[in-house]
C-alpha cells in the first residue's frame, strides 16, 4: 500500500482513468452539506491566491485546503491504454472534484481564457480520439447508478434539466464559478477582488494544485474491505447497507460472478431515496435499507444483536453462501424478495390478517421486536399456506393485545421473538399457525405468558386504563369492537372507520361540574368514581368535532338547561351523541341508558368490552 498526499493534477493528469464499481453507492452529497462548503473553502484558497499576487505579482501563496481521503486500487498497466484504477472510497468526493472542475472549465472556455481551459479540460477527459464515446474519455466513470447523469453534465449537451444530484451539483458550481469570475457581488454583497484574468488564474491554481488528498493505493495483498468500513465521506457516514453492499460485491468480483447483472437486477433500488430515507426507531435513526437488514438477519440467523453489529453479523452469515456465483445469486435473491415483502409492510390491507396485525401490533403497540417473527411468517421464501399465517398471526396479536390491556412488560420482547422464530424452523409448513398459538400458550413466565380470559374479567373491569394505555391503542380496542359487531349482525352496513376518531369519556373526567348528586360524595366516593371514569366501560369513540362538543355536559337535557358551551346550548350529552354518533358503540349505551350513567353501569359495560375483546382476541382452550 502507498500513500501519498496528491493534487488533482497529480491524480488526473495523463491517460487515467478512476472508475468507481457499478455497485458502489451512488452519488449523495448535497449543497447544503457539501457542495456550497467545498465552494466556499475553494474560493477562501482563490482569493487568498488574488489577494497575495495584488501586493506582489511575483509571490508563491503556500495556502491550500485538505479535502480528506481517496483510496483506490491500480491495475496493471497495459500498452495503449489508460490507466485503470478501481475506487474503494472517497467516490463521492472525486465525483464532486470532476464535476467542479468541469463546471469551471466550462465557464472559462465561454469567457475566452482558451489556455487556462485546455488545462483544466485534461484534468476531465483523455482526450486521445480513440477513447471517443467511450466511457475511457473520462478520468473519472462513476457507479452504475449516476452514469447517465454524469454523461449529461459533463459533456457540454442540451438536457440539463435532467433532475439528478450530479447534474443539480454541476449547476450549483457552474453558477457559482460564472458569478466569481465575472466579478458579481455574493449575496452578502461581497465582490471578488481582482481582475478577471487573475481570477480565473487563481481559481485554476486552486482547482488543480491547492485541493489536496490522501491518495491510498492499495496493493493486492491489503484488506480493501476493512480500509472501506473504517472511512466514512465528508459528512454523509456510510450506512450498514453500503459496507454489505461492499462485501457482497467484491465477493462476487473474487468468485467470477455477474456483478454488474447483480447492481441492476438486485440492488439498485435500494440505493434509491426510498430505502435510504431514515426512520426514527427507539433512540435511534436509521435508513429503511439498515432497518431491512437487521431484521432479515436476525429472522435468519435467529440471534440477537444490536444495530452497529449488523455488517460484521451479515458477514458471518453471508459467508457459507457466497462461495459460487450459483449459490450467491440464490442467497441474494432471497434476500430480495424479502425485502419486497418487507417494503410492502405499510400497505397491507387492514382487512387481512397480514394488515391488522402490522397495523395494530407493530405500528400501534410499538411491537416492533416481533417483525422477524411476522417476516418469516410472511417470507415467500417460506412458503406457510394462508391458513397458518392466520392462525398464528391471530395467535401472536391476541398475545399481544391482552398483555398491553392489562399493561404487562415487554422488556424480554426481542429474546422471546428469537425463542418464537427458532421454535417455527423446527415445525412443518402445514402446522405452523396452530405450533405458534400452542406455544404461546405454554408459556408461564411473567414476561411472556398468554393472559387467560379469567384473569382479563378478575383484572381489567376496575383497571384505570385512559392515562396509562397510549389513546392511539385504546382506539385499536374499540375500532376492532365496533366492526366485530358489524360482522356479527347482517343488518348493519359494513362501513370503514375514519383513522382520526378520539377517545370520549361517557361520564366525563370533570364530573363534578354537571354530574356531582345531591347530596355531594365524600371524598372516599369521589376517588372512586375517579377510577371508575377512566376504566375501559366509560370510554367510547367520537369524532374530533363531537368530543369537543361533548365536553363535561350532564347526560340529559333537563340538566343542561343554560348550558351554552360546545355550540348547543340546552343539550345533553345523550342527545348529542344520538343526533351525531353512528357508531353501534355508542347506540347501544343510548338503547341501555335512556336517564342515566352510573358507576355501576360503567363496571357493567367494562365486563360486557371484556368479553368482546376476549371473543375478539381469543386464546387456546377459551
């Protein structure tokens, strides 16, 4: 390995040629972050450049600016030929010098400074007319993904507004180059000193000379991959997904593989905005490509391990697949259709098994720790007939649901999902739905038993659940009663539920301003109608609009006589939500309940949603 500090000019001139492998990340820098600080730290070296040959035309200015690491690997010389170099890291930041340098080039060749241009000019192409419209022409050929971009903005074509990083960042630079040279003031109303001529000879200089790198070339023996993990580019860190891709691709280089098949058909979309855009989880933000992988290798390996332990994890895994191009290829494209799968996740259709419990167990619970569990189960890798997916979908939601009600720990979450996973191998296809509910319920310890229906009905009916259970998972409970009853009666319509219905206290929190008797509770009686308000039998859902109106009005009309607040005035809380309300939900407690809510028939109503929810969520032997 040689390491060198190097110019562009020392890394561009002559017949080379830097091509970064078709599999490589592609371009992702952006002016905010890196286009217009790079400008900035050009035109600081530049102007120092003018500024020093102002006060003595015969000084050498010494100022420079570091541009961080390039590192690369030589190929063996061949007559005739350019010299070939094959990028390992630093392809965004050579990507980003080529594109500066050919929009200065162009801005000076328009100016009519023909010398400084045909400097600059073979520093961007080999202009030997046997590399001719071949991808040789230019020094350097980026990934696979941003060839048809850069072709666009380094040849001088129309087509331009082709929307693409690289051409955006061409157009950032060209603007700014035009701007200095011709001696515009900035936006801070900054003009650049000098003449145009000894502008354009500094911000040459600089382009050329003063922009140094750490060039690293790489000999055969050195460990290519482990140089790639440890550098990151100016200010976009690489993700687990670039290391992988690395690995999966130089090893495909080493076993003869079709590895340029391998960038369009396997992986270019997840170098696409979609699978890089970065989803809060926990504590942590990740790309949605990084998320895939931990999952998939967790559901594959069966074993726990944490987020930056994902690429050394792959690795170890990967390794047995990936030692004939036949067996990669199966290995990567099963990991593809996972990821298809996976990518699908949020648009299951709620009315599916597969929906509702993406929908309500790892979305609304926040169970996320069971997506292994629901990618295997869902894998077409896997092959489980719909039935089974069901039964166990059903069973791992119903675990689920009645461990949140009754507000039990999922600390031991992500160890039982490696249990689950490993106990699903062991079983056949035709019996693995009907395995995950038996195993479910088996379990006795405290952090992962099914609670029986019994223990639902002894526990949750005097429970104080509004304030302690997150109101988005108490709308889950109800949403899932009112359909149930739908699908139970003919006679109703089948009707979708808007997404923004809020939770409604029957009796209200601030009962002692309508709904305190004569003669007024003691203050034991008073605490206890405090629990009683906020346990699950006095909760109902209501639109957005219907619950602020609701409010702490009395239940019937002759107790809100002068009341005008929430827009009707003389009505009771009864009236409104049978004028308004269509929901069986609420009609039922209108039908039961013509003068009055009480306490007793809040406990009532919490054993009648219970066993609803019970009937809904069954378990095993129930």
């Amino acid at each position: 390995m040689e390491t060198h500090t190097r110019s562009p000019r020392e890394l561009f001139e002559g017949k080379e040629h830097y091509e970064i492998p078709a599999f490589q990340r592609p371009y992702v820098w952006n002016e905010e972050d890196q286009w217009a600080p790079l400008w900035d730290d050009v035109k600081r070296v530049a102007e120092f450049y003018v500024e020093s040959k102002l006060k003595d035309e015969d000084a050498e200015p010494e100022v420079q600016h570091f541009m961080g690491a390039v590192v690369y690997e030589s190929k063996k010389p061949v007559a005739g030929d350019v010299t070939r170099h094959d990028v390992i890291d630093g392809q965004q930041r050579m990507t980003t010098i080529q594109i500066l340098l050919d929009a200065v080039h162009e801005v000076v060749q328009r100016r009519e400074h023909s010398d400084l241009a045909e400097s600059l000019e073979e520093l961007i192409v080999n202009g030997s007319p046997r590399f001719k419209g071949k991808r040789e022409r230019f020094k350097l050929w980026p990934s696979q993904a941003d060839r048809r971009a850069f072709e666009i903005a380094m040849d001088p074509v129309e087509g331009r507004s082709f929307e693409h990083r690289i051409v955006n960042a061409h157009r950032f630079f060209l603007t700014e180059a035009e701007r200095w040279i011709s001696g515009n003031p900035d936006e801070d109303g900054e003009t650049p000193p000098g003449e145009e001529s000894l502008r354009v000879e500094a911000l040459s200089s600089t382009l050329q000379d003063r922009l140094i790198l750490v060039a690293i070339d790489l000999t055969g023996h050195d460990d290519s991959q482990l140089i790639f993990e440890t550098l990151n580019d100016r200010g976009t860190a690489l993700l687990k997904a670039d290391l992988i891709k690395n690995w999966i691709f130089r090893r495909g280089e080493q076993i003869k593989a079709d590895v340029i098949r391998w960038a369009d058909d396997i992986w270019a979309e997840f170098d696409g905005d979609l699978w890089r855009a970065e989803t809060r989880q926990g504590r942590l933000t990740r790309s949605k490509i990084d998320i895939f992988l931990h999952y998939w290798l967790t559901m594959r390996q069966q074993d726990e391990f944490k987020a930056d332990q994902v690429f050394r994890a792959f690795t170890e895994y990967a390794d047995p697949y990936m030692k004939t191009p036949s067996d990669a290829e199966q290995f990567l494209n099963e990991l593809r259709k996972d990821a298809e799968t996976f990518e699908k996740f949020s648009i299951l259709e709620k009315d599916t098994p597969e929906g509702r419990f993406y929908s309500r167990v790892i979305v609304n619970l926040d169970m996320a720790a069971t997506t292994p569990v629901f990618l295997w189960l869902l894998s077409a890798n896997h092959g489980i007939p719909a039935d089974q997916r069901r039964i166990g979908l059903e069973a791992l939601e119903s675990w689920a649901i009645r461990r949140m009600l009754l507000r039990l720990t999922s600390k031991d979450m992500n160890k039982f999902a490696i249990v689950m996973l490993k106990m699903l191998e062991s079983c056949e296809k035709h019996e693995v739905g009907a395995k995950l509910a038996e195993f479910l319920a088996s379990q006795v310890a405290e952090t992962r038993r099914w609670p029986s229906a019994s223990e639902m009905k002894r526990d949750l009916p005097g429970r104080r659940v509004y304030g302690f259970i997150r109101q988005d998972r108490l709308r889950v409970i109800f949403s899932a009663i009112e359909q149930d009853l739908r699908l139970k009666n003919s006679k109703y319509e089948a009707v979708t539920l808007p997404e923004k219905l809020e939770i409604e206290h029957i009796m209200p929190q601030g009962w002692r301003s309508h709904w305190d008797p004569e003669p007024k509770l003691d203050a034991e009686r008073s605490q206890n109608r405090d629990m009683y308000v906020n346990s699950i039998g006095n909760l109902t859902l209501v639109t957005k609009s219907l619950n602020g109106s609701l409010s702490n009005r009395p239940w019937l009309d002759i107790d809100a006589e002068g009341l005008v607040e929430g827009g009707a005035p003389g009505a009771g809380k009864r009236k409104l939500l049978d004028s308004y309300s269509l929901l069986i939900l609420n009609k039922e407690i209108l039908t039961s309940h013509p003068s009055g809510w009480s306490e007793t028939d809040i406990w009532e109503r919490s054993e009648l949603l219970i066993s609803r929810i019970c009937e809904i969520w069954p378990r095993p032997g129930e």
